[in-house]
C-alpha cells in the first residue's frame, strides 16, 4: 500500500489476476448525490446510527486509527443500478463513514451492476460517466 486508498503495482495486479476491476475514486463522491448508501437514507443517517451503537462505534473508531497507518485494506464495493444509473455503496459503509470523517482523498472500489436477474462483481472498467450527471 503506498497510502491511504492507493495501491502500488504489485497490490494492482495481484487484484487483476483474481478477474476483479479495481479502481479509485475521490472520497467526496461518498455523498448523497452521487455515491448514496444502501442501508440508509442519508449519509448522515449512517453517521448518526454509528455514533449510537456501541458495535458500530468500536468497528468505525478501530478505522479511523487503522486507516491513517495502513490505508484502506478492504475496497468498498458499488452497486450500480442498471435501469436508473444510480451508484450506490453496497458493501463498506463502516468503511465508507471512517473515509468521510477522516476526510481521506481518494478510496478503492470493486463494483458490479444491480440488475433483476443476480449481480457478478465485474472486470470490466467502472461506468464513471453515470458520476458526472
């Protein structure tokens, strides 16, 4: 890891060799118009629910130290709506709430398409367009 949310060569084609696209996207885009959470209707919703439980104030809390030292070491994982091109994180909100707080420039994904008939976390490149609407 060269930092937090960047991987170095060899991270990337380890990645590459198990058949799943990587990428990196800028933290900010965690937010309620354009990467939303699945679990919850706000961003801030998921704060609010992880600053009152216990359990999920000790998983966000032991990020926020890990992060800062070792980088992102799980890739959040995106789902994207095939029908409306919503993106959504459907794997890391724990993960995603830790990268807002500690503000952090950028963060690994995997992402597949939600679609009616199952989902296959995909090789092929994210669709960054649908980011730009």
């Amino acid at each position: 890891m060269v930092g937090p949310g960047v991987l170095d060569d060899e991270e990337r084609q380890v990645t590459a060799t198990m058949g799943r696209y990587l990428g990196t996207l800028p933290t900010t885009l965690l937010s309620d118009d354009a990467i939303r959470p699945t679990e919850y209707m706000w961003w801030e919703d998921a704060h609010r629910r992880f600053e009152r439980r216990d359990k999920d104030a000790q998983i966000v809390a032991g990020l926020l130290e890990s992060i800062p030292r070792q980088g992102l070491r799980v890739p959040l994982i995106l789902g994207v709506s095939d029908r409306w091109g919503d993106v959504y994180v459907a794997d890391g909100h724990h993960r995603a709430v830790a990268l807002r707080t500690l503000r952090a420039p950028r963060f690994p994904f995997h992402w597949y398409w939600i679609k009616s008939f199952g989902v296959r976390i995909e090789d092929r490149p994210f669709p960054y367009y649908l980011l730009d609407r």
